[in-house]
C-alpha cells in the first residue's frame, strides 16, 4: 500500500444491494479474494477503489491493501482526531481518542506483513504524506502499551536510522516487534557523504544507536534476512561512500536461522567475519572488505579454517587486494556457486593474480558456477582527470582459476589484456572450464583506440573449442589475419553472440565468409558498442564544444568501425535470408 493510497482508507463504500447476475458472481468469496489479489500485485489504487465500491468488497480487500504499508504514519488513517498535522508532522492531540478506535486499528494491523519507510524527497506537505513526529511515538509507546505488539503478524520491515532523526530511531523500532519478524532492513543516511556535509557519523556508544542495537539484537535470533541499505536503495558510490561501524554490536545475536545477510556499508573487522563464518545457515552474505579488515602484519594461515558451511552466493566489495587475499586464505567456503568481487581501481590499474590465488584456495574448487570481477561505481564527474581504469591480464592472473572445472559463466570488466596473453593461454584457460556457457573478458569500451591484444581469430576459434555450451563470448582479437577454414576444426555448436570488443580488422570480405562457416549459431555480433556511442555524439552539430574531439578520433579506430560495420551489415542480410528459408519450409 503505497503513500497516494493512504487516504483512501477510510470507507466511503454504497450500501446498496447488488442485484444483478454479475453482481452476484462478484459476491463469491473465492472470486472476490482473486480479484483483490491481482489489483494489491498491479494497482494498488484500484485496490483502493474496489474497496469502498460496496460493503462486501470492502470487507475482502482489506487484508490485501493492509498486507504491504509505506510506514507507520498510515495508522493515523485509523485514529481520526488523535492526531495534529504542523508542517508536514503528525503530534498527538491532548487526550485523543485513541481506545475509542482500538478494535478497528487491531483489525487492521492483524493484517500487516510488511512495513516500509517512505523517505521524503520532495520537501513539499503537499507531496508527501504526514509522518509520524517521534513525540508521537513516545506518547502512544507511553500511554498504550496495551497497542503492542501492534503488528503481530508483520514478517519484514524498514528501520530508519537517519542523522536529522536520531530521536525517531530511538522510539521506531519499538513498535516493530512481532514474534513472526523474520526480515529487517536499516535504512540510513551514513553511508553517503557524511563527512562531506559536514555530519559527525554515529559512534557506538550514542543513546540512538545503543537503542536501536539493543532492539535488533532481540530480532535477531529469528531472522532469516537482515540488510543495511542508503537512502533511496542506491548502490554504493566510493567517492561518497562512508562505511560506518556503529551496528556491528548486532552480528554476534545473529542465529543458524539467518540465510541472507547484506552488509556492504559495515564496516566489519576479522572478529566480525569469524563471527559470521559460524553461521550454519548463511547461504547470502554481501560484505565490505578494507584495508582495516585484517591486521596488515598478521600472516596468513597456513591452510583455510572451516567456516561458512551453507554459504552459496558471496558479493564482496574490495578496496584492498592483500586483505582480501587473507580472507580467502583463511577460511574455506566449501559450497560457493557463485562470487561476485567488486574493486575500487580509482583510475589506476591492477593485476588481482595474488587475489585470485587466495580465491583458489578458499572456494570449493567443484561447487563454483559463476565469477564476476567488476570495477567498483564511480560517481559521474568525480575524478575525470584520472585515467581509465582496468584490470592487467597477464598468462598467470587467471591461470588459477582452471581449478573451478564446472564454471558456467566468468565476466571481468573493464581490463586490458597484455600482449604476452596470448592464444595458448586462452586455450588453457577454455579447456578447464568445459561446461562454460558465457565467457567475458571486457577491455575498456569508450576509449577510440584499438584493442592491442594478441590472441587472433584462429586462437579463438580453437579456444572454444573446448566449451560447446558457451552462448555468449565478450572477448576481443586480431582480426586482421583470417584463418584458412579447417576441416580438421568443427563448427561451434552452440556461440549465439559475440562481442568483438575494439578488435582490429583488415577485411570485411573474409570476415564475413569465415563467420558462419566456423559459428553457424551466432546472430548477434556487437563491436565499438560505448566508443560508437561516443562518436554519434560527437557528430552531433549541436555538440559544438565536441568537434575537437571529433577530429581527434585516430583514422585506424575509423577504418576499423567501418569495416565491422561492413561485416554486421553482411551478416545480418545472411541471417534474415536464412531465417526466411527456415519459416517457409
């Protein structure tokens, strides 16, 4: 039930009888339910309105529009003449009414399993709704005890935890406590530019934070789900991101019933992560390793400790290749399928061998699927003058990774593959992963330079060879020698699209006649996809300040754009001709 809603609660339904066939069909329980159904998964405000269209359909749609709330402040939809309404702010009346209404608020609230948090954007009262001033939650907390648990039923919540609102966070969670809670999300300002507007960040010691983590400790034990997210769900930003260490009190209350844990804006050290290595149910565990995590001078293990027994999907996000390094050196996470590491180049570049070394010594080498490397988001217009990030692929920074035999999917982007990477290098690295289905290997895509890789087309089509079910391949090459076509090397059997990066290429022609003789599946192929973009723009006359840009694009990224462009034409002739045969035979 979302905020444009909230006043629509208060019945406003005819009284008059339905007579008329359909009208009874609609008075059947089952279809009225179905139809409550639909309209709380696709339009609430419908919902709504089938609710006070008779006293029948009111009484069915009631749990459905009071399963999902925005917040607290709808309750004062309940309490009418409890409440004051000064700049946008409910306080409670003197002497309100409030037992007068408490049957009906019981009825309602039975009904809840998920409370939101309506963040406020717009500083306008006539946009968002009243919320609830924590002097309003103290007194109702103060004088109706009787009221909790107000939401028995309620199964997943949003707990603010806001700097301008540290009194509301005090009194907030109080009334979010129901035995069947089993998903708690802290939504919080801290995370973002806090020392740059000049905020002073929560420490644990403060009465807000003390309060709120004493409330979550007494959640926690039961919970299935727990997760710290910013304003407005963004992802993290490094240049604002702040990750704060003020809650960490609650991780040692977690329990074996805890199955997913998002934690990217804690700041959490290795006490923590032993912590959390103990948790036999832990299958999602998203976390912030920095070069605070681990004591810089404490040696690595000599073998991986035992821990995170159930975990099956790992997100981490890294500032610091040596203490990530210690981390996959110190535990073994036997059952991982799939690990998504996020790193902050900052416009530099690195070579992350060492830390996909320790990714081979602490993943189990059967039980990965899928593995992303990413660089880390950067904010729009901080650091331009940096240079492009990458990750240096050398023959020996992946080369650990032939020990994950059932990878189905590998992506790492952006990256800049050495010419000492060459075509044996691939084909070891193919030949490990046989039942790959999507290979990336993406060098940087808004730059007008070319590809300098040295793996060449017959390299490729050798190298997938060795994995008939890849689909998808991100990867680039020399293009500029078109290999002889060997009977000796069967057609692919399966590769639908290809993405040939900033691969150079000389001919067109034999391009063309090569690619469905070795690929005869494929019917995508994408090359120059950002830098081409770039490059419209740069045309554009009313892109004025851009025609130095323009002129400045090297004539061999041009030719090279024309001659695939050249290609794809050709090809997707070919491959519209041939889908027409098939639909007419």
């Amino acid at each position: 039930m979302g905020p444009a809603i909230a006043s629509l609660l208060t019945p406003r339904y005819s009284v008059t009888t339905p007579v008329f066939a359909m009208h009874r069909c609609l008075g059947i329980p089952e279809i009225q339910s179905n139809i409550s159904g639909i309209l709380q998964d696709k339009d609430e405000v419908g919902l709504a309105r089938w609710a006070g269209t008779c006293r029948l359909f009111h009484k069915n749609a009631i749990p459905h529009l009071w399963r999902n709330i925005p917040g607290l402040y709808v309750i004062a939809n309940l309490l009418p003449d409890c409440f004051s309404d000064f700049n946008g702010e409910l306080f409670l009346k003197e002497n309100a009414p409030i037992s007068k209404h408490l049957p009906r608020l019981r009825e309602h609230t039975n009904y809840v399993k998920l409370i939101s948090y309506y963040e406020a954007r717009y500083d306008d009262v006539d946009i968002d709704p009243p919320m609830l001033h924590w002097s309003a939650l103290h007194l109702l907390l103060e004088d109706h005890l009787s009221l909790l648990p107000l939401f028995p039923n309620v199964q997943e919540v949003v707990i603010p935890f806001f700097q301008e609102k540290k009194k509301e966070t005090i009194f907030y969670s109080a009334f979010l406590t129901s035995p069947n809670l089993r998903s708690v999300t802290v939504l919080t300002d801290e995370v973002f530019d806090i020392y740059g507007i000049n905020k002073t960040a929560s420490n644990r010691e403060d009465a807000h934070v003390i309060s709120l983590v004493t409330h979550l400790s007494s959640f926690a034990p039961n919970l299935l789900s727990f997760g710290i997210d910013g304003p407005y769900h963004e992802q993290p930003v490094w240049e604002r991101h702040t990750a704060m260490n003020c809650l960490n009190g609650v991780l040692p209350s977690f329990s074996d019933a805890l199955r997913s844990l998002h934690i990217i804006h804690l700041a959490v050290n290795d006490t923590d992560i032993a912590t959390l290595s103990r948790l036999r149910g832990l299958e999602e565990l998203e976390f912030l390793i920095n070069e605070a995590t681990f004591d810089a001078h404490s040696p690595h293990p000599p073998s991986p400790s035992p821990g995170f027994p159930a975990l099956r999907s790992l997100d981490i996000m890294i500032t610091d290749a040596t203490a990530s390094t210690t981390f996959f050196c110190s535990f073994e996470i036997p059952h991982l399928q799939s690990l998504s590491i996020t790193y902050g180049l900052f416009g530099g570049e690195e070579e992350l061998g060492d830390v996909m070394r320790g990714v081979s010594c602490g993943v189990g080498h059967s039980s990965l699927t899928s593995l992303m490397i990413r660089e880390v988001e950067i904010e729009p217009g901080f650091g331009e003058s940096d240079g492009p990030s990458a990750f240096l692929i050398v023959p020996t920074t992946l080369q650990p990774l032939t020990a994950f035999q059932n990878l189905e999917s590998f992506t790492i982007t952006p990256c800049r593959i050495l010419q000492a990477f060459a075509n044996d290098n691939l084909a070891e690295l193919l030949e490990s992963w046989p039942q790959l289905e999507r290979f990336s290997v993406e060098e940087d895509s808004w730059s007008h330079t070319l590809s300098a890789t040295t793996v060449t087309l017959q390299g490729v089509q050798a190298a997938v060879q060795h994995c008939p079910k890849l689909t998808y391949l991100h990867f680039p090459c020399d293009a500029r020698q078109v290999p002889p076509l060997l009977g000796s090397v069967p057609p692919h059997p399966s590769l639908a699209h290809w993405n040939v990066s900033h691969s150079p290429v000389h001919s067109s022609h034999d391009i063309v006649e090569w690619i469905p003789k070795v690929l005869p599946h494929l019917r995508n192929l994408d090359y120059f996809v950002n830098a081409r973009e770039m490059l419209r723009i740069y045309c554009d006359p009313r892109w004025t300040e851009r025609k130095n840009d323009l002129e400045e694009v090297p004539e061999d990224f041009l030719m090279a754009v024309s001659k695939w462009n050249g290609v794809v034409r050709e090809l997707h002739r070919a491959w519209t001709t041939s889908a027409v045969k098939v639909a007419h035979s």
